[in-house]
C-alpha cells in the first residue's frame, strides 16, 4: 500500500462519520451485502459516505491492507474499523450500532 492510498483512506475515515466502502453505490449496489450494510447504516441517521471500490482497484487493495480484513463492505463509524455486513447486522439486532453512530 503506497503512502498516498494510505492517507487517502484516513482522510476518507476521519472527516466522516460512517463510511461504507462498498461494491457500487448504495442507490445502486452491485453486491447483495454491499446492499444490505448500506441499508442498515441509512438507519442510524448520521449521513452515509460511501465509497466504491469497484471503480479503484488500487484503493480496494490498500483497504484491504489498512484493515487486515479481506471483503468489501467494510464499515466504519467514528473513524473506527467496525466490520462488515454481518458484524453490522448483529450490531443492529442487539442495539448496538444505533448507540456508536449517536457517540
């Protein structure tokens, strides 16, 4: 991961609240989980910044090297590494998401 990739993803992060990098756009997923996280995090009422990796393979293989996690969506609250879709989704149905994205 070079430098610049690097600073663009915390950059990314950290000047916003919840971040999705996901397959497509949430109006228009291209990616069942991409779908369904988006969806989840539209919820919580803080705006959604979303990013698509399938337009920047590069940024897709530096996020992959930031977070140590290998799939796409990967969701961050609070400039947080929170998961992916079914980490979010469990947070969800315990009431956990909605108190992190009210922090």
């Amino acid at each position: 991961m070079t430098e610049d990739l690097q600073k663009k993803i915390e950059g990314i992060v950290k000047s916003n609240k919840i971040v999705i990098f996901m397959k497509g756009t949430p109006e228009e997923p291209r990616c069942g989980f991409s779908m369904k996280a988006a969806q989840i995090l539209q919820t919580l009422g803080p705006p959604v910044h979303s990013v698509d990796v399938l337009s920047d393979e590069h940024l897709w293989d530096a996020l992959e090297t930031y977070t140590k996690w290998p799939t796409v969506p990967q969701i961050f609250i609070n400039g947080e590494f929170i998961g992916g879709c079914d980490i979010v989704t469990e947070m969800q149905e315990r009431g956990e998401l909605v108190k992190l994205a009210q922090k």
